[in-house]
C-alpha cells in the first residue's frame, strides 16, 4: 500500500482494534441480540452494522475527496472539528468511572433475565444495518479518523480513503464475532467485565487524544 507506511498500517489496525473493542451501541446491539436469540442472531447483529459502516465509507470518501481539494480553509474547519471530536471522546474514555456505564449493564442484565426468544435473522441484521447508518457520529468518525493515515504524497485520497475504510471494516470482523461468542460468559461475570473495559476505556481515551492532537497540527494535504 503506497498510500500508507507500514508503521502507520500497524497503528491504523490496533486503533481499530481498540475502537470495536470498546463497548458502545454497536456492542450493546451485538451482546443484546446474542443472549435474546443466540450467537447467530449476534454475529449477523455484527454483520449488519459492518454494512452500515460501508454506507459511511463510500459517502464520506466521495466528502474527503472534495474537501482535501478544497480551500485551506475548509481544510482547517474539518480538520479542528475532527480533532475536537477525537479529543472530546479520548477525554470521556478516560474520566469514565467503573459502573458509570450503567446503561448498558442494565441491558445485559435486563437481556439475561428475558424470556429467550428468537429475533428473524432477517430483522436483526436490518437493526443493526439502520443504527449505524443513521448515527451520525459514525461518519464524523471515519471523516476525523481516516485521513490523517492517508500519505500525504498520495494521488487519489478518496480511493486510499476507501481501502483504508474496508480494511477498518475487515478488521472488524472477528472482533464483532468475538463478542457475540462472549456475550453469555460477560453476562454471568457483568462485574468483572465492566472492570476490564474501564481500563480498556483508559487506553483507548489517551490513543484518541493523541489522533485529535496530531490531527490538530497537521498540516493541510497537497492536492
């Protein structure tokens, strides 16, 4: 890949490690669907969220090609919007407290107690599909996140924005499955569960602060 160094490919996949790794809605629709209708209801929930994150890649390429173009002006508006965003969501991570989360270990609870019963595969990748398009902050995102691995040198940002997007997506994957297998043992062990993810949310709030840092003091790309 002539766009990206192999440093910079390293770093852009255990991001995105950290990030799928990271409870958020996409988990919570993930381990809900799983523990209400099984592991397979789990990991097409995974699947349809995956598509909806493609919806995102392709609209925001088509936006990152003209606005790289663009004046540095809009550069430098994208480029604080983006690096404020990153920061903002680096700093929550790390203030987070254990149990402060508690939304979503009500939802496993509530989940666990629940009747079992089986959801259309069907209508679970459709959920999982429209709760990620119709997020917003998934697009700000890929818009603040993508970029700055793209090599300044590159010819066609938009397609490098692409490749880097589906290989995001790709990367994904087992990390979506991952949490479908274990949404039975997380829900036995809630406790112990939430104690890992808030240090797991340490690591993650200070690699985001850093990506909103550098992408503060980047310059504007050439054309």
């Amino acid at each position: 890949m002539n766009f990206i160094d192999a440093h910079q490919l390293v770093m852009f996949i255990v991001a995105g490690w950290l990030l799928n790794l990271t409870p958020g809605p996409d988990v919570l629709y993930i381990v809900t669907n799983a523990l209400k209708s099984g592991t397979r209801a789990g990991i097409v929930a995974g699947l349809g969220i995956t598509a909806g994150c493609f919806v995102h890649i392709f609209a925001a390429a088509v936006g990152v090609g003209a606005l790289l173009a663009a004046s540095a002006t809009a550069f430098t508006v994208l480029k604080w919007i983006g690096a404020a965003y990153l920061m903002w969501m680096g700093v929550r991570m790390l203030l987070s407290k254990p149990g402060a989360d508690g939304g979503n270990s009500a939802a496993l609870m509530a989940a666990q107690a629940a009747p079992a019963h089986h959801t259309p595969l069907r209508k679970v990748f459709l959920g999982g599909f429209w709760t990620n398009v119709l997020n917003p902050k998934v697009a700000i995102f890929f818009l603040a996140f993508v970029p700055q691995f793209i090599a300044p040198g590159t010819d066609n940002k938009a397609l490098a924005f692409v490749l880097l997007g589906v290989l995001f997506n790709i990367n994904a994957i087992p990390v979506n499955v991952g949490w479908a297998l274990a949404a039975s043992w997380m829900a036995r062990r809630a406790t112990a569960i939430q104690r890992g993810m808030h240090w797991l949310d340490r690591v993650a709030g200070a690699m985001f602060i850093g990506f909103g840092l550098k992408l503060a003091f980047t310059d504007q790309p050439s054309a």
